[in-house]
C-alpha cells in the first residue's frame, strides 16, 4: 500500500532559530490511518502538521530540508492551496478559520475555490451536513454556534472537497466533555467509513489515545519517533492516566480504552484498600477540620458506607466562616441570561473547580465574582483583608464590586481565560517590575511568586516566546503580588501538556495550603481530580451540582476521570491515589 | 402578481443603485433633493435590510452624517467665512496674527453663511448614508465573491480585514475588561500602549490564521502548472492600469460641468472595457465556482436601473439648469424643485417595494 504521507529527513529551521524545530524526521503514514501526534507544549507538533500540507514552510517561512510527499505531490513544488483538494486542514481554533458568515456558504467555500460544478456542491453539502450531523444547523451564522457544533463546521468545510488526508491540530482542545465526544464521533466516522487519513495532534491524549493507529511522538530536540500505540506511550514523555495506572501497575501490552484497562485491573482492584488512603493533600483541610454532614443533596449515586475521604472533605461547610459569599448572582447579557441566581460559598483552603459545559455561565460567574464582570442583581460579598499584608475592609465584609478595581483585586484576583490580554511589556523583568508597581509591593515580589511557580524563565525573555504554561504562571504571579485572599482561574488549563498541568495543580495546591480559596473553572476532569477537593457543576446559568470532587465527579459518565472508570466502583480519581495506597512490588 | 420567494438580491445591484444616489448627492446642493434622498434610502433599507450584523450598522452611518453636519456647523462657527446679511448672533471674535494666516475666529453669525454650511455638510452626510445603505442591504463578503481572480492578493487582503475588523472590536473590550484585572483604570497615553499592543497582536494573530485558512483551502489556486503561472508578462497588468487611469479621467470629465463632452462617456467606457480585459487576462489562470450563484433578472435589473436613472436625472438636470441643483445662498432664496430630478430620485425608491423581501 502506498503511504499517503511520507517524510524523508526532513528537518525545518525557522528563520533566527539556532536549532531546527524537526531534525531529520523520516515518516510514512499510510492510507487510512489515523495517526496521533503527541508531545510537549512547543515541540514542533504544529510544525509537523503544517509540513504536511506544506504551510511550513511556504506560509510560515522557514528552511526546509528533505522531502515531504502527499499521495506523490512534493510540498516544494506545491503551495498549500494547489494541495487544497488532497489535504483538509482545520487550526487550532475554528472560528479564525471562518471565511464566510453561514454553515452553508462555509461548506461550500472550498469547493467553489476548486471550481467545482454547482449542481456537485448542492449534493456534497448536504452529504456533509447529514455525515456530521450538523443538518439543522445549515442556515445559522457560524457565530451563534456552539464549540463542538463550530468544530465540526470546520471539519466539515474542509471534508466537502474530498480530501485524502484530514490534518487536525487539537481538535477537542478547547471543548467540553460532551463537545469533545461530537468531534471524536465524527472523526473516527470519517477514518473507519470513508478511509480518509487523519493526522491529528492532541494535548488531551487520554480522549484520542484509543482510537488511534499509530502515533508519532515529537521530541522536544525535534527528534520524531512512530510506532504502534502501545509501544510509544510505554516510554512517552507525555502520558495520559490510563498509561501511568497501566505503567505503574505494569499491565503488558499497555491498555489504551477504558474497557481494555478495567479487563486487567480486576487483581489491582482486588488488592487495593476500598478507599484511598489520604495523602498530603490533607494538610490543605487539616487546618480547618470540619464536620462534613451532607446536608444538601448531592448528585451522587455512591454506596452509602463509602464516606469520602477526607482529604476530598469540602463543599456545604457547616460552620466555617466563608470567604467569599454571593447570593442570587444573576448575570445578563442583553436578553440572555448567563448566571440565574447563583448562591455559593468558597471557603478559605479549598480549591473549588467549577464545570459545565461550553457557555454555562462560568466565566460569566467568575468575573462577576471578581467584581469587574456585570452583575444584574444579587450580592457578593468577601471577607477583607484575611491574609496577608494587602488588609482592604480590615476584616469586615466588603462587595468587591464596589471598589476601585485597584483595590478589587487585592481581595480577589482573576486570572481571565485569554491571560495574554493582561501582558503589554517587552520583557518578563518589565512585567514583573510593573506588577511590583502596581500593587504597591516590595521589589521583587512578582518575580519571586514567578520563581516558585515556574523556576527558571528567563526575565529577558518576551512574553509572547513564553510557552503556554509559562505565560500562564506569569499572569498568575501577576495577581497573586497583590497578595488576594481568593484566586479565580478561569480555563487555566487549555493548552498545556501534563507537565505544565501538573506543575499548576501543584502551584494551587500551595496556595490553597496557605490559606487561600481558589475557585477555578475547567473542562478537564483529570486536572480536577487531581487538583479540586470540591465540585460545582452549571448548566444553563444555574448550578446544579456541588459537592467533593469524588461524589459529583464519579457519578457521572462524563465528567468521571479514567482512574475512576477503571477502579470503579472503587472510589479512586487519580493515579496518585492509587500509589499512595498501594506501594508497587511487595507492598500491600 | 404572485410574491417572489423571499431571497438575497445580487450585491452588485445594491451596490450600482447607492452608488447611482451617492453621485446623485455629490451632484446636487439642493436641500430639498438631498433630504429626497435620505427619505428614500431610509425607506429602502427599512423595507429591504436583513438580520445581518452588517444591516444593524446602518444606523452608525446615519450616526455618523449627523455628526458631520454638526462638525461642519461648529467648524464654520468657529473659522469660518461669515458672510450674509441676515444677521443671527454673535460670537466672541479674535483674529489670529498674520503668521497664523490672520483667520478669524467668531465673530458675527449670519443665516446665510450658515445654511451653506450645513448644506455642505448634509451633502456630505447624504453620501455617507447612501454607503451605508449599500452596506445594509448586500452582504459585502458576497459582494467579495464577484471580485476578479486576477486580484487574489487583494481579495485576501480584503477579505482578511472585513472579517477581523469586527473583532478588533470584540478583542478591545475584553482587553479593557482585562486592565481592570490589574488595577489599571487610569488614562493617558501609557494605556494607549496597554490596549493597544494585546489587541494589536490578537489581531495580527487572527489575520494570519485566516490567511493561512484560506490558503490552505485553496483561494486563488490556478489550474495551470505553477511555474507557468509565474511568468505572465505586461498584457494583463498594463491593459488594467491604463484602463483605471482611462476610467478615472472619465469619470471626471462626466462629473465635472465645464470639460469637454468628449473627455467624459466615452473616455470611461473605453477605460473601463480596458480595465475588465486587463483582469480577464491576469485572471486566466483562476478558475472558481459560485454556490448557489445570485441570480442577476428582473429585480436586479430594476434595481441597477434605478440608481442610473437618478444619476442621469440628476446629470441632465445639472447641464440643463445648474441652478436648480443648489440652494441659492446670496442673496437667499427658497429652494427650486426640478422636476427631473425629483422624478428621478422617487423613482430609486421602487426597489424598496418591487424586489423580493430579504430571508428572514
């Protein structure tokens, strides 16, 4: 069988760099399969996708070096838009990809640039709007829609063409659980119907990782290796849970779905202790011991006799005193409303995720609380001034919202989804300086926060080099030097690799142990499980689940992290939980 | 007669009918003709807009022709020449030294200075809404559909910033809302800098990727081999540029009243006959197909016809009698109404009622 795509030692440099991005990568996907592209933040996995429909380095600049084929076009005599009827390309993020304003015209727009006749494209698009199941969605302005219905309008706009390679890049990134799952359905639809080649590069490989038939691994020096699943996620630098459980518990060959991992683990489920065994995250609530009675209902259908445990003791606090207090927050937007009457409590230690899916009012909510956001009605209140030396209100109640916003973020820092809007210096030294400045704190303040958060960037460095973690930790350093008692993260986690997520976790973790609440929203319930001891899920602008992470985030199919499918009915959520209960060989 | 479906006019229609009102206006110091005018866009549109984003920004263009008005008011006020006899009020006046061209400020206010002002200024405003309308009523990315393929790199250009540019709105209020975040609400040129570099970026960001969509999709790809494609000589670039050069003059020879009749009609057509093969030559090489093509019959004809009826009401009148066309201003006097030019001016208004209604 002939490959569809081929590398011959390739290697690409962009123009300034001292070292190139791929470094002699010899490749060869065949037709119909789907490979996954996976590595770190920053490795070259854009630069490998964009080779393939040769946009590197035609587009980006760049020199290449080697020989790229698609279906025996060369990439050096073919610019990206003479390879428009072989390679389907959709971006990172769909919506820039837009050219027109409706469904329709946008599955169309390929067709009439390869001069397709007008009575062919009348039936490819209805063929396409039925594959992806987006057919009541025709006539809609591509704005209005949703993330996943978005996704799969891209998707479907570079399908109408007939391409024979479909080149995604971090299709499910920034979607929900259930948007995510829409995609993937179309996907491997595409892949096991139609025979189409997918190349695909993904953070969030736990999503991807079974349907997969081969991926490509990118190292960060630009080396490139390919093998079977199984094989390459066995020493990958970047591994789901389901390939840590199965490495630590040293399953051979290493499961990839969910069903293969839970038809070995039945002596791992046998020989761990029914409930995990709380480890040091205990410290975080340990200083506020609190009676946990479950007063108010809870999503949850866990066996009674399994109390949580209680490093996860959150939610409905009793009698501790909280730090942040709204009531009613209601939230509008023109005729929409975002946040119907929302009432929650944060307490002072915790870490609170909130979830939901795409467009449930969670960032609506956050900035509200911050204060800044629009609030229709409803109260909002926060305790001043309890930690640390930036006292507003002294100790007494105070609705941020009514402050200056100088003062506001002294109570309550917002770290907002796009965290780049809030960096306009040169250097990560400026930055730091300025936020020095800004918050009236000692020199060297941020850039000490900085250093614990992510050791070892450069202050030279230009924001926008940073990598996507490392920004993240800037913005966050930023608003923690106004020291704020309570810390809103909003989507901090798009875009990182497991490193990068598990250098944030631990980084909130501190924070919350010092004393802090930090309520953050996410759409990825391996970060929370790791990270959150308590849950509030929203839908339609109103909660309607809130309680510790093990009880609202088991129970449900979607939102259930892979530990916790694997070991149910066991009530374990990460792989950490499962090392501290059961130490390897000759334990236990 | 049975309703037509409702669908979309052509773009192109749209666009000759404003454009045919807009000259109309450029033509004319009438205020009543103009105030015609207005009445009659603003029925069409009220009548034939859509739901688009785009139908919504008409009233920011009739914003906008009042705020010229009254600019052009205020300017006069303030510097400009007072002349006439019916005297209004007075302004605190000062004359600026010789070095300062000795303008004087304020001053006396008469009736008549003013009204040419504000006629010159609703004149003005008047083109402006006609745009607006154009803007209204035909979607400008279908209009983009009929642009040449020999203009590609254009087309990309243009297709870029009529996407990001109501972004650029969305990105600046979030990079606002985003200051607030550190504690900045102060003023200034430091928060120029503050906007504008985040805002600056995410749009270079969004520019490019949507470039790098509509390559990588296939815009302006050429059927012939590409390294044929390259060498493709003077003809077509040349025949373009003479062309629009030869149109230009024409277009200001039948604009203006005092050059000769031959430097007018049949200059534009000859330039424009020029400039299309022009494009036709650079455009050989690009082939495309239309989705669901607009059709161009009946109300489209109707339409066309109607913005060229005006302006050659308009242009008849102005050679015939060119004082009917303006206010006279000194000495005052009321406002003629040429019956030409009325005619054809309410003839513009049958689009609103003959096309088909919009999709809703």
């Amino acid at each position: 069988m002939n490959p569809a795509v081929t590398f011959e030692q390739v290697s690409l440099t962009y123009a300034g760099e001292p070292a190139p991005a791929l470094r002699a990568v010899d490749l060869a996907i065949e037709e119909g399969e789907l490979a996954l592209v996976v590595g770190r933040t920053g490795s070259g996995k854009s630069t490998l996708l964009g080779a393939v429909n040769g946009s590197v380095p035609h587009f980006t600049g760049g020199t290449l070096a080697g020989r790229v084929t698609v279906c025996g076009r060369d990439t050096r005599t073919h610019r990206p838009r003479d390879l428009a009827d072989l390679v389907g390309v959709v971006g990172q993020d769909p919506v820039a990809g837009f050219v027109t304003d409706t469904v329709e015209e946008e599955l169309a727009y390929g067709m009439e640039q390869l001069a397709l006749p007008a009575a062919v494209m009348r039936k490819r698009v209805e063929e396409t709007l039925d594959l992806l199941g987006i057919a009541d969605l025709r006539s809609r302005p591509l704005a209005q829609l949703s993330g996943g219905q978005q996704q799969r309008v891209a998707i479907g706009s570079v399908l109408t063409t007939h391409p024979r390679v479909l080149v995604l890049d971090e299709p499910t990134s920034a979607l929900d659980p259930t948007g995510a799952e829409e995609v993937l359905a179309a996907i491997t639809r595409l892949v096991h119907d139609l025979g189409v080649t997918v190349v695909l590069a993904e953070h969030r490989i736990e999503r991807v990782v079974q349907y997969a038939d081969v991926i490509v691994h990118v190292a960060p020096s630009g080396l490139v290796t390919s093998g079977l699943p199984a094989v390459v996620m066995a020493t990958s630098d970047v591994a789901p849970p389901i390939v840590e459980l199965g490495r630590y518990a040293g399953w051979s060959p290493l499961p990839l779905s969910v069903r293969d991992a839970r038809r070995v683990a039945g002596p791992l489920r046998d020989a761990l202790p029914p409930v995990p065994i709380p480890h040091d995250r205990a410290v975080v609530n340990a200083r506020a011991p609190v009676p946990m009675p479950h007063d108010r209902a809870v999503v949850s259908a866990r066996a009674p006799h399994l109390s949580p445990p209680p490093n996860r003791a959150a939610g409905n606090g009793g009698d501790r005193p909280s730090a942040l207090r709204a009531r009613a927050v209601v939230v509008r937007h023109g005729d929409l409303v975002a946040v119907a009457a929302v009432s929650l409590d944060l307490y002072a230690g915790e870490v609170t995720a909130l979830m939901g899916r795409n467009g449930a009012g969670k960032s609506s909510l956050m900035w509200a609380l911050q204060g800044t956001g629009t609030r229709a009605s409803g109260s909002v209140s926060v305790r001043g001034g309890a930690v640390g030396s930036g006292a507003v209100g002294s100790g007494a109640d105070v609705d941020p919202a009514t402050l200056s916003p100088a003062q506001r973020r002294r109570l309550v820092g917002l770290v907002p989804q796009s965290a780049s809007d809030l960096l306009y210096l040169d250097t990560v030294r400026e930055e730091c300086a300025q936020a020095d400045r800004e918050s009236s704190a000692a020199p060297g303040t941020c850039a000490a926060h900085l250093d614990t958060l992510a050791p070892g960037i450069p202050p030279g460095r230009h924001p926008r080099d940073l990598s996507e973690g490392q920004r993240l930790a800037l913005v966050l350093a930023i608003q923690l030097t106004a020291d704020p008692p309570t810390v809103l993260l909003d989507e901090p986690t798009r875009g990182l690799d497991y490193a990068a997520k598990a250098a944030l976790a631990g980084a909130l973790t501190d924070l919350a142990a010092a004393g802090r609440t930090v309520l953050l929203s996410t759409h990825d319930v391996e970060f929370v499980a790791t990270v959150a001891g308590r849950v509030i899920v929203m839908a339609e602008g109103d909660v309607v689940a809130d309680g510790p992470t093990a009880d609202v985030v088991v129970s449900s199919p979607a939102f259930a992290p892979q530990v916790a499918k694997i070991l149910a009915p066991l009530p374990y959520l990460t792989v950490r939980d499962v090392r501290h209960a059961h130490p390897p060989v000759g334990g236990s | 007669m049975v309703p037509a479906l409702p669908r979309a006019l052509h773009p192109v229609a749209w666009w000759l009918w404003a454009i045919g009102l807009a000259v109309a206006a450029s033509l004319t110091a009438n205020p009543l003709l103009l105030a015609l005018i207005l009445a009659v866009v603003t029925v069409v549109v009220v009548n034939r807009r859509t739901t688009s984003p785009w139908a919504r920004a008409f009233r920011l263009y009739v914003v906008l022709g009042a705020f010229v008005v009254l600019s052009r008011l205020v300017l006069h006020l303030l510097v400009g020449l007072k002349v006439g006899e019916h005297r209004l009020f007075w302004l605190p006046s000062l004359t600026l030294p010789a070095w300062a061209a000795g303008i004087n400020l304020g001053g006396t206010v008469y009736l008549e200075g003013l009204l040419g002002a504000g006629i010159q200024g609703l004149r003005l405003a008047t083109m402006i809404v006609c745009i607006g309308a154009a803007n209204a009523l035909a979607n400008p990315k279908r209009l983009l559909r009929a642009l040449p393929g020999s203009l590609q790199e254009v087309g990309t250009a243009v297709v870029v910033s009529v996407t990001v540019a109501p972004q650029l709105a969305e990105s600046v209020g979030r990079v606002l809302r985003a200051r607030h975040l550190r504690g900045q609400n102060a003023g200034g040129l430091r928060s120029v800098r503050q906007v504008a570099l985040p805002v600056l970026q995410d749009t270079l960001d969004r520019s490019l990727a949507l470039a790098a969509a509509m390559d990588s999709r296939g815009y302006g790809r050429r059927v012939s081999e590409p390294s044929q494609s390259r060498r493709r000589g003077w003809a077509a670039p040349g025949a373009s540029f003479a062309g629009l050069i030869g149109a230009s003059i024409g277009l200001y020879g039948l604009l203006s009243a005092d050059t000769p009749a031959l430097l007018g009609a049949p200059l534009l057509a000859l330039g424009l006959v020029l400039a299309v093969v022009g494009l036709r030559l650079g455009g050989r090489g690009v082939r495309r197909s239309t989705y669901r093509p607009d059709p161009w019959v009946t109300p489209e004809w109707l339409t066309a016809a109607a913005g060229l009826v005006v302006l050659a009401a308009t242009l008849v009148e102005s050679r015939l009698d060119p004082a009917a066309m303006s206010q006279q201003v000194l000495p005052l006097g009321w406002p003629s109404l040429p019956w030409p030019a009325v005619t054809g001016i309410l003839l513009a208004a049958l689009p609103g009622y003959l096309t088909p209604e919009p999709p809703r």
